[in-house]
C-alpha cells in the first residue's frame, strides 16, 4: 500500500483523540515562537548598536531578555504537554489498535493460522505497534513544526533579500527528492527487518516449545545453526537497512553544507556591496539555521516515520485478512431440543490448497445416538467432526442441528451446544481451576469441583500440591497425559453440551489412563448425542452404529457385529490386516 493510503486508513484511531491532536499542535506553534523570535531579537540589537548605539540602552536589552524568558516558560510548558499527554495519546491509539488486531484474529478462521507462524502474528501486534505509538504523536507534529518554520523563514527573509532567499530555497526541492528516493528504499529495508525478526520469532518460540524432542534426539546442535542461520539473516537486513540510514543522513548534511554555503557566498557579496545589513545577515543566519535544524530533525523523524508506516502496513495486513467463517446478517440462536444431525449432499474442499475431502456426503445422525467414525488416514474423519462448530464452513450442501441449517445460526449459539474432546489436550498457563473454569466462565468453585470428580479427575487433583489452585505449566506441562486430558473432560462436563465430538481422544494414552479415561468418558457421552473418531477399535465395538470413511465417501456402515459380518474394510481394519494395492 501506499504512503497516503495506510496514513488515510490510520486517521480514523488518530481522529478518536482529535482534541489531544489539536491542543498538541497548538503547543508546538507555541514552541515554534522561540526559535522565530530570537533571530529577530538579535537582528534588532546588532542593527541598533551598528546604526545608533546611544539607542541601544540597558533597559532596552533587559525588556528583550525578559520577553524571551517568558516565551522559554511558555515553551517549557508546551513540551511537557507534547512529551507526556502527545506521548500518551500515542499509547491509546496503540491500544485501540493491538484491541481490534486481537478481536479480528479471534473471528479468522482456523485455515488462516494453518498458514500464518503464531511468532509472525504475535511480531505484528507487539512490536509492530510499539513504532505506532511514536508515529501517533509525532507524524502530525513534526511536520505541522516543519511547515510553520519553513514558511514563517521563507517569508521573513524575503522582507530581508528575496535574491539570496530564493537561492537558499532552491535547495529544500533537490533536497527533497533526493530524500525522497532513499526513503522508499529505507522503508523496504524496515519491512525486511520486520518479516525476518517474526521469522526469528516464530523459530524461537518453535525451539522453545519442542524443547523436550530437541533434547530426545540430541538435536542442540541443529537448533543452534538453524537459529544461528536466521539470526545472520537478520544482522544482514539490518546492517542494509542502517546503510540507508547512512546514505540519508550523509546526503542531508552534504545539503546543510551547501545551503550554508549559499549563505557565507551570497550574504558575503551582498554585504560587501550593502544590498544587506550586517544585522540582517546575523538575523537571515540564525533563520537559516532554523531552517537547517527543521530539516535535520524531520531527516531524524524519517527513520521513525518509516518505522511506523511498516507497523501500519503489517497491522493493516492482519485486519484485511478475511473472514472465511461469519455470521450471516439476521443470525438466529440455535435451538437444541433433541441433538439430531443432519449431512445433507456436504462437499468440502479446504480453500487454501483445495484438497476436495467430502463428496455429496449424505448422513442422518439420530437423538443422542452414539456414531462412531472410523477409516484410513486422508478419509476425512478430522474433517467431518470440524464441519460440525464450522471451524471450516461446506464448500457444498447444508449441514443441520435439529432441522436448523448451522451456517444460518450464530457461531457462538452453536458452539455452546457442542462439547470437543480432541487427542491433543490444550491447556492454558494457569491454575487447574482455571482450566477447568474454561468450559463455563464465572463457574463456582462447587461447580468446578463436581464436573472434575464426574470426570475422574477430583483425586489426582487433591493430590497436586495445591490442590485446584496448583500452576499446571505451560500448555499443561506438568501434568501427564491422563491428567490432562481428564482435566478436558471435566471442561465440558462442566460446559454441559448437547452434541459431543471426540477426536481420538485416547489414542495417545497408555493403557491404564486409557481405562481411567474411557469410564469418564462413557458418563459423558451418556444422553447426549456423540460423534467419536477412533483409531482403537476396542473402545467404540459397543457404540451404537459405526461408519466406514474413506476418500470415496461412507464404504461402510453398521453395529460392530454387522460390519464384521460384511468381511470388508471395518472387518480388516478389525482384524489388523494390511490393505493389498
């Protein structure tokens, strides 16, 4: 995007504080008279005390004096408000965005963070947005002190020498294209900077979390030289990104010098031939000067600036990814009476790599029946139960909750009526309260301790050193697997859904927390209506109908018995014997 369009989509967050915005330009005028005035003051004394110095009294310099001490108190004044209020408003504006890029991550669908690294989303609205603060405050005043400078010089000293006004002047135009050119290539350095250190990120927090297998397979080594190789990476951008810098920099002084120059050779010539007064030549000197430490300070400003506007452009980025999953306008709640669910002709493709997983898939799941999913890997078990809270929505057909079409009811009256038991436990850096807390927020501690004693999970709770209030480590390392995915199953005993999905929810335990987990599951898919991936056929032979899912659709379908009687794919599958191609 462009400069103009990401400053004209961040002007609505800088609008919200418009007020702070007007009185902190207001107060860097106030600064700016200081820097106007002195020349001024100056020029009056020397001209004075060249033309007349009987005029030129004791009282005359003291009233001077006096005036400027109190244009330094109002200048005082005016940069605390700039530094501390102008800063803090910054700070909101930052918050306000971090709030809406957090809020729109929450409604992406599950495919954007398949395909987005957790360190590059977290990159964007971290660091990204601490350069926004600064940008907040000082983009609207840096340039509007610039403007007011520039434009109050150029007209004093044409009242001077318009002839050596114009010949200074003559350099702010070459100066800027000049300066013009190097800031894209510096901002394009800044954006490299910036997808590298979320790079980084990402390989960090990857490192950091499998430290377990890294240490397992004695993989230190690997680790370091795939840090170290990124980590260069970066040193490489950043070292381009501050020649830039350098160039920039280098170029503006070399253009200092020259307008200098301008000054010295020009107002030398016209004083010696008294087209100016030397009072007027110290005077258009300090205004030049003025002018030069403008410039510098916004050459000063445009690293900043670029830093800023690549923070904009990356959240900007965050907040246009689309919404693949929605409410549509005119959502009505879901109401479960009975739990049936309904497959009507779903066809499914993911749309990222558009992988086609259903066909025209046809499926009557009746009142808590208990339906178990079983098949090859690839058939599309994972996908179908996904379907369900519409983590991913149909490519084709309808899928129904008791008559009612999901995609026709809100997201959040959905997913309250169904419980999800997955392989993989999630749990939260916090407390086993806390934890358990997830399936109904604002839960009693009563409550809390009921569904965990449901879920079998009560004693080994009692038995952790602070009982329900014991830190369970970052995603649940300290617990086992049995603990953790007991802990899960307490969560949605407490949340108390209709319709219960499990996703192979015991195949990574061992056989005694298998046992353990399989009876607390049995009492909580007991009345409702539960779908179950399974990958051992021993827990699900009792369940009241099983299918057979593969890349073709539905092979096969049936009570355990039935389907071993057909001698097909289940009875294979039962049977531990390998397909033959």
């Amino acid at each position: 995007m462009k400069t103009a369009q990401l400053v004209k989509r961040f002007w609505p967050y800088e609008r919200k504080y418009i007020k702070i915005v007007l009185f902190d330009l207001f107060c860097a005028a106030l600064t700016c008279i200081c820097d106007l005035v002195l020349p001024l003051i100056l020029r009056h004394i020397t001209n004075t005390a060249i033309n007349d110095l009987a005029q030129l009294s004791i009282s005359l310099v003291i009233k001077l004096a006096l005036l400027y001490l109190v244009l330094r108190l109002i200048d005082a004044a005016a940069q605390f408000y700039m530094a501390s209020t102008g800063h803090i408003m910054g700070v909101y504006i930052e918050t306000d965005m971090r709030r809406d890029a957090f809020s729109h991550l929450q409604d992406l669908s599950v495919s954007y963070y398949s395909n987005h690294k957790i360190g590059q989303i977290m990159g964007r609205i971290t660091n990204d947005l601490f350069d926004v603060t600064e940008f907040a405050h000082h983009c609207p005043e840096e340039f509007f002190i610039a403007g007011i400078k520039i434009m109050v010089s150029f007209c004093i000293l044409c009242t001077y020498n318009v002839p050596l006004t114009i010949m200074v002047f003559l350099c702010v135009p070459i100066m800027t294209i000049v300066s013009t050119i190097i800031n894209q290539r510096l901002r394009a350095a800044f954006r490299r900077q910036r997808v590298q250190i979320g790079e980084l990120n990402a390989g960090i927090e990857d490192s950091l979390l499998g430290e377990r297998v890294i240490k397992a397979f004695g993989a230190e080594q690997a680790e370091t030289e795939k840090f170290e190789k990124g980590n260069l990476l970066f040193q490489k951008i950043k070292k381009k990104s501050y020649y830039f810098m350098a160039t920039f920099q280098c170029s503006t002084r070399l253009f200092d010098g020259l307008m200098y120059l301008v000054v010295i050779l020009g107002g030398g010539i016209f004083v010696c031939n008294r087209w100016i007064s030397p009072g007027d030549l110290v005077a258009y000197t300090l205004y030049v000067t003025t002018l030069i430490a403008t410039i510098r300070r916004i050459v000063e400003f445009a690293e900043q600036f670029q830093r800023g506007i690549t923070g904009i452009e990356r959240f900007f980025e965050i907040m246009d990814s689309e919404i693949e999953v929605y409410d549509i306008e005119g959502a009505k709640e879901l109401e479960v009476t009975e739990g049936s669910i309904t497959f009507d002709h779903v066809s499914f493709e993911y749309p990222d790599d558009h992988n086609a997983v259903l066909h025209h898939m046809n499926l009557q799941i009746r009142p808590g029946e208990k339906l178990a999913v079983v098949g090859p890997s690839g058939g599309g078990k994972t996908t179908l139960c996904n379907l369900i809270p519409r983590f991913y929505d149909v490519t084709d057909g309808s899928i129904l909750i008791d008559g009612q079409n999901i995609a026709k009811v809100t997201q959040k009256s959905l997913r309250k009526h169904i419980g999800i038991v997955q392989q993989d436990v999630y749990l939260f850096s916090g407390t086993v309260a806390e934890n358990i807390s997830y399936g109904r927020m604002g839960a009693s501690r009563e409550d809390i301790i009921e569904a965990a004693k449901l879920a079998g999970a009560h004693e080994f709770i009692m038995e952790l050193a602070k009982g329900y209030d014991t830190y369970v480590g970052e995603r649940g390392v300290k617990l086992s697997g049995g603990q953790k995915q007991r802990i899960s199953i307490a969560r949605v005993f407490l949340k108390n859904p209709s319709i219960l999905i499990l996703d192979e929810a015991t195949s990574a335990l061992d056989n005694e927390s298998e046992i353990l987990v399989n009876e607390s599951l049995e009492k909580l898919s007991s009345g409702r209506t539960t779908i179950t991936i399974a990958h051992r056929l021993t827990t699900i032979k009792n369940y009241d109908r099983i299918i057979v899912l593969s890349k073709d659709g539905i092979e096969e379908e049936g009570t355990h018995e039935e389907l071993l009687s057909m001698h097909g794919t289940y009875y294979r599958l039962w049977n531990q014997i390998p397909e033959r191609k």
